[in-house]
C-alpha cells in the first residue's frame, strides 16, 4: 500500500523520534525482571539484570550493523532495537553479525547470539564476500529475516547487495516497523509505502528503539569464515566537496542574496556546515557564484531539509525555488523583507556578522563532540 505522506518534522533520517525516556518513565513493564539485589549496592546505583537468555528460538533474526571505527552508531542500535520487534513477536533470538574487532557489548545492545568474522584491519569494508556469506548463513539458520542499516556510513549497500542475490525486494528506508507491517519512506519523504516485512529490511534511523534494560545473552556461535576477496580493491570514501553537490540534491543549503559582501566569510559557513551554496540572481548576475548555483524561478527549484538565506530578500521568483524547503532559516537586515515572512526562523541582523559567528559556533561545537 502506498499513501502520501503529511510534511511532518523529521529527525536525522526522516522519522519523528519517539522519546524513549519519557516512555522508560511510564508504567511500562521491564523487559526482565531484576536478579536479586547486588550485595554492597550503594544507594542509587542501577540494580543488575538478569541477562534475557532465549534458549531454544522459534526463530531466528539476522542484524548486520554498520559500525563506525569498531563501534556501534546509534543507528546501528536502532536496527538491534527493530530485529528484536520482529524476533520477540515470534519468541525468537536475535543474531547479530559483527567484525572480530568490535568493541562494544553486543548483548547489552539486544544480541541473543554473535557470529563473529575476521576483517584484514579494521573498518574493512567486504560487501562482495560478506553478502554471500550472510546468505549461507541464514540459509543454515533459516532465518526468518536479514536487518541492515539504511545509513550514511555505507548507504545500505551491503543490505541491497543480500537482497539482489536472493531475488527478493527488500524494504528499504524503513522508518517504522511491527511484526505486521514495515513503513518505508518513499519519493524522498513525501510518500509512504506499507508492506508485510520481507525477508530483507534497511533500517532508518529512529525505526525502533535502541534496546536498554536488561542484557542479552550475546552467546557466540561459530565464526563467519568469508571466502577471497575478489580482485576488488576499496579506495575508501571518496571527499566530495559539499558546496558543489547539485543544488537539487543538497539536504542542506547555504544562499547568499546581495545582502552579502563578505564572500570568504559565506564559503567558509557553507565549508564548516558541509553545505552547498545557493544564491539570488542577483548575486549570479553580479558573477559571485556560478550560474548552476542560482535558486529560483529561472535558476534550480530545491527541497533541503535546510535552507539558510543571507541577505536575500524573498522576490516571488526566488520564494517559488524554495517552496518545498523544509526549514528555512533567514537572516536579513530588513523584518519587513518577505523572507523573514517566509522563515521558520527570521534573524535581524547583518549577514555579514552573523556569517563567522555561526561559523566559530559550529566550529565549537565539532569539537566538543
Ligand atoms: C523573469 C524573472 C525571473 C527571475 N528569476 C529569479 C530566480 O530564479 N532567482 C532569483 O533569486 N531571482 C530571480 N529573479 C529576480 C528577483 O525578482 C529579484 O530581483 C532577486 O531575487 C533579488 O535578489 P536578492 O534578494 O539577492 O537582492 P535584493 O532584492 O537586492 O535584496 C537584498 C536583501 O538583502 C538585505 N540586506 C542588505 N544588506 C544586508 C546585510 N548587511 N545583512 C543582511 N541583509 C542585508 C536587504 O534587506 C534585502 O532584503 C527573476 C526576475 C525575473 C523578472
């Protein structure tokens, strides 16, 4: 089934975020109960749970995650917390398939088993010999369903990959998921299609709830041996400079309006935000930035999830190019200009001083994470 999407706000990848904590605070049942309390426990320390042991599965739930630098992402909780929606409406386990050189505790993410396989160093990137391997080993297990992210560390290529060579059509984008049926964004974002959940699901970010609580029993099982690695070699991520990603493309975008004269302060915002440049036509006119960067009636019609106008005054022409944007962002000397009317948010102020600002401010916050 397909059906339209309302234009709702939308967290990292596309999905309005539950609060897990708020839901942790209500009466919800815990998912195992408490072992006896820990002798010696100073007051307020978290008492320690008895581990989910599921002994003899009635089925079986496959979970590749992503990982970055050997740790698991937030996503990759998410797809552990959607396999175990599937395998606990069934009382199966859920099997997570990791590198050896996975750091994290796999069990207190949701593992019931790991199958473990060797990588040549780490952050390896294997799909041609993983994929089949996967195959044979949830053949073995027939298991019910294979969960991959659907993310930006490797575009859920591995997961389509799996899905090709078994010939079935997986749901892809999924963004929410029960034992009956898996919501998968479609036609970026304005569409939604609603199925049965296949044998292979990507999973968006938010889908479901990263597992706490109680740990797993993240029993091992024996390794994943992969077969050569074909003549194939990874250069890794190629760099692509952001700015001039296709307007039409951009999840984020930086414009300039002749408001703004302090060009080197304008590309370095757009440099430090991984943003591409956009501009009035006045500015393209005035020969600033290139005419591909125009937005507008005549120039790109662009739907970001981010819009940041500087100087840019909002004439129809240019409002009609960024009618689909989902956030817009304006700052401009004028609160009457019609872009302030048009913006979420409307900053009064020079572009000129708000531009470094902004930039120190993102600049901080990077490396304080
Ligand atoms: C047939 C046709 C097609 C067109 N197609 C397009 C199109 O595709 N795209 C497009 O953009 N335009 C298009 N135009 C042009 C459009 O009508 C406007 O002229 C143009 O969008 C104005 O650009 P602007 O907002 O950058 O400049 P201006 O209208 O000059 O506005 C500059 C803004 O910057 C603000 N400002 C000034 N100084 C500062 C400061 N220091 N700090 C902050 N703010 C400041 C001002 O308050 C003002 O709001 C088209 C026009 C026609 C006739």
């Amino acid at each position: 089934m397909i059906r339209r999407s309302a234009r709702r706000p939308r967290r990292e990848a596309g999905v309005v975020r539950r609060d897990p904590r708020s839901e942790r605070e209500s009466d919800a049942p815990p998912q195992a109960g408490p072992a006896a309390p820990t002798p010696g426990r100073t007051p307020g320390q978290r008492p320690e749970l008895a581990p989910v042991i599921i002994d003899q599965p009635e089925a079986i739930v496959i979970a590749v995650p992503d990982l970055d630098r050997g740790r698991l992402t937030a996503l990759d909780r998410d797809l552990i917390g959607a396999a175990r929606v599937l395998a606990d409406a069934r009382r199966g386990a859920v099997l997570v398939v990791a590198p050896s050189d996975c750091a994290d505790d796999l069990g207190s993410a949701g593992a019931d088993r790991v199958v473990r396989y060797a990588t040549p160093a780490m952050g390896t990137y294997l799909p041609a010999v993983l994929a089949p391997a996967l195959i044979g080993l949830a053949d073995r297990l027939t298991a019910s369903h294979l969960l991959f992210a659907d993310g930006p560390a490797a575009g859920g290529d591995l997961g389509r990959r799996v899905a090709a060579r078994l010939g079935v059509r997986p749901a892809v984008h999924v963004t929410s998921l029960t034992a009956g049926e898996a919501v998968c964004r479609a036609d970026p974002g304005r569409c939604e299609i609603v199925r049965a959940p296949p044998r292979v699901l990507l999973i968006e970010a938010g889908c479901a709830e990263a597992v706490t609580g109680a740990p797993h029993q993240a029993k091992p099982l024996s390794e994943l041996v992969l077969g050569r690695e074909p003549a194939i070699i990874d250069l890794g991520p190629v760099q692509v400079d952001r700015s001039a990603v296709p307007l039409v493309e951009a999840e984020l975008i930086v414009s300039a309006g002749a408001g703004v004269s302090d060009w080197a302060a304008f590309h370095r915002l757009a440099s430090e935000l991984g943003a591409a440049e956009g501009a009035s036509r006045v500015v393209c006119d005035l020969g600033h930035l290139a005419r591909d960067r125009q937005i507008g009636a005549s120039g790109a019609v662009v739907e970001p999830r981010g819009y940041l106008a500087f100087g840019i005054s909002g004439a129809p022409q240019h409002l009609q190019g960024i009618a689909r944007c989902e956030r817009v962002v304006a700052v401009n000397a004028d609160p009457h200009a019609p872009m302030m009317q048009r913006a979420d948010l409307a900053i009064v102020a020079d572009a000129q001083q708000v531009m470094p600002a902004l930039t120190d401010l993102i600049g901080r916050e990077k490396r304080r994470a």
